[in-house]
C-alpha cells in the first residue's frame, strides 16, 4: 500500500457512538407474474396524496452549510451483487439511473416469505415514482425556505443566523418521503394477501440517494442496516447510521450483554407507519459515495474499505473487488455494493 492510500485508509470517520439491476431485469423479463407482482404506475390522486402527506411531516430544527454557487453536476455509476458464500438465494436488490441521479439498495427479509420479492419491489416501486414525478427548482412550492441539514442531524456544523434557502429541495425530499411510504405501502399489501399479520413475512431494508435536480444537493435516505458513505479529500465518513438494536444498545451507553447486531428496527414492509430517515449533504465534484448491504460492512471494516475507494479509477472493478474482499472473508450473507461519483456534467 503505497504512502496516499496509507493515509487515505487512516481518515475514515464513523458515526457517532454478476450486475443485478432492476433495469436488467426488466429487460430481459426477469420480473414475471411467478415471483413477482407487477407493479403500476400510481394514479394522479394517490401520488398528491403521498406528496401532501410527506410534505406535511415535521423535520427536526435546521441547520445550514454555507450556500455556494450550484455547479453543474452529474453522477456516474457502477454496481455489483453476489449471493455470497452461505446463502442459497440473493435477496439483495439495487438499481440506479444515470439520467435521474438516483441510486439505491435494498437487502430483504423473510427467506421463503419472499425476501427477494420484497427488495425488488421496493427498489422498482420508488425507481418508478422518483423518474415518473421528478420535480424541478421550478416546482419547489412546498417548501420554498428548505435549507440544508433541515433533516440531518449527523453533520457537526454551527447553525447560521438565517438558513439559505436551497431551490428545488423541499419538493425532491417529499418525493422521496412519498416513494418510499408508497414501497413501504405496497409490501405492507403483499404480505396481507399472502395471509401474514402486521410485522411478519417479507421486508426489506433500503438506502439510497438522489441528487435533487437543478441543484448540488443530494437527498440521502435509508431505513435499516444498510449503509451509505462518502469519500471526499481522501476522508471517508459514513453518512447513514444503522437502525439496529446494536446501534441503540451503542446510543444508550453500551450497558450490559450487546445484542445481535442483525436485529433491525426499522425496514419496509414491517410496519404501516414506516418512514425513512432522510438528510440532505451538499455534493462537490470528485465525491465518491458507497451504498451497501450489511454483507459488506459486516465482513469488511471500514477502514479495509477506505484505500478501494481511494484507488477508485474503474467504478465497476473497485465494486467488483469489494464483493469479492466481503466473499474471502467468508461471504456469510448476500452484499451488494453500489458506487456512484459526482462529476462535471456533460453539455449537450
């Protein structure tokens, strides 16, 4: 390892205390009615109705980073998945969309309840509503003082004497809140025909990000285990923290036996009222974000991930290597891996 990738691998930060894509599946028909419910478009008036209901939810106190200029950005993407070396089946499901700026991974529950069938629907159900209903600065009318971290309480910065507002933002957070309560929604159904009571049969945890068009801002949701990091200036950071009984146990002073640490207390399709926790990070050109399954950060240490992310020149051989490394180290669930960079868009 040579003397930058040393110091790269020495500046993660923590948090307090085979190509698998929906889209390759819909193209080669992968999606039948034998393992999994056809999904359609939502109508007008419940698509108003989840934006209504999003948009009305109260988000913690802002906090703002300074506002800069808007640089034109765009995000390129590469991603990868494997069943691992336990598991007979892949319940892991990922999806990204160059032209929406969107990215996402979920890692379903339920083993023959239908684990697999709930990350994809989940993954399929927000991919279709975020590209159906994308918003614009234009149609920011929800919200037209949203300003940064008014979601984010993981960023350590000083509040400023009056927030900046953020244009086209407030609209995209509701359209991820509504995305995601519709997936929740429609695994909540699933699991009702199939005769299981609130809680029990398939769910899934999901992570993702979007960036929010017209500005340089990306909307960063998750509920569950699964992660998301960045890399900026050679310091990776963790952006999401686990909804987990260990991450709990962690919060409330670490006191007594730990639990499990796969025991989460957050994922769609468990619970009617199921909402994600969502921030929002301002995006620089050059940033390297990470979205994965536990599969990945259960066998792999962060700073093992750090100096991948630090060489990373070739997006789908960096993915394929961290698959691989979470694999030799004993592969014991299925991981996903998911990267996407932030770069100068490209006119014309």
């Amino acid at each position: 390892m040579d003397s930058g990738v040393a110091a790269c691998a020495n500046r993660v930060r923590r948090p307090a205390g085979s190509e698998n894509t929906v889209a390759e599946r819909r193209r080669t028909g992968y999606f039948s009615d034998r393992c999994c419910v056809k999904l359609e478009m939502a109508r007008t008036k419940t698509v108003r109705f989840l934006l209504s209901f999003a948009t009305t939810c109260s988000f913690p106190p802002a906090m703002s980073l300074p506002m800069t200029d808007p640089v034109a950005l765009q995000l390129e993407f590469a991603g990868q998945t494997d069943v691992g070396r336990s598991r007979s089946r892949n319940e892991d499901s990922f999806d990204f969309n160059r032209e929406a700026g969107l990215a996402l991974v979920c890692d379903g529950m339920g083993g023959h309840a239908g684990g697999d069938i709930a990350s994809r629907t989940a993954v399929e159900s927000i991919v279709d509503f975020v590209y159906e209903y994308q918003p614009t600065a234009d149609d920011d009318d929800d919200d037209p003082d949203e300003t940064d971290d008014t979601v984010n309480e993981q960023l350590n910065v000083a509040p400023v004497a009056r927030p900046v507002p953020v244009p086209g933002v407030g609209r995209s957070i509701a359209t991820i809140r509504a995305a995601v309560i519709r997936a929740n929604r429609r695994l909540i159904v699933l699991n009702q025909q199939r005769g299981f009571p609130e809680g029990r049969g398939m769910g899934t945890t999901v992570v993702g990000l979007w960036l929010a068009p017209d500005t340089d801002r990306v909307v960063i949701f998750h509920a569950g285990d699964s992660r998301l990091y960045r890399l900026r200036n050679g310091e990776m950071r963790q952006l999401t923290r686990d909804h987990s009984l260990y991450q709990a146990w962690l919060d409330n002073g670490a006191h007594g036996q730990p639990p499990h640490r796969n025991i989460i207390v957050r994922a769609l399709g468990t619970s009617t009222d199921v909402e994600p926790e969502v921030s929002l990070q301002q995006v620089a050109a050059g940033d390297l974000f990470l979205l994965c399954s536990d599969g990945l950060s259960s066998m792999v240490a962060d700073d093992e991930i750090a100096p991948h992310l630090c060489q990373a020149t070739d997006l789908k051989a960096v993915a394929k290597d961290l698959v691989d490394l979470a694999n030799a180290r004993g592969g014991h669930d299925n991981v996903t891996v998911v990267l996407a960079r932030a770069v100068p868009k490209q006119q014309g």
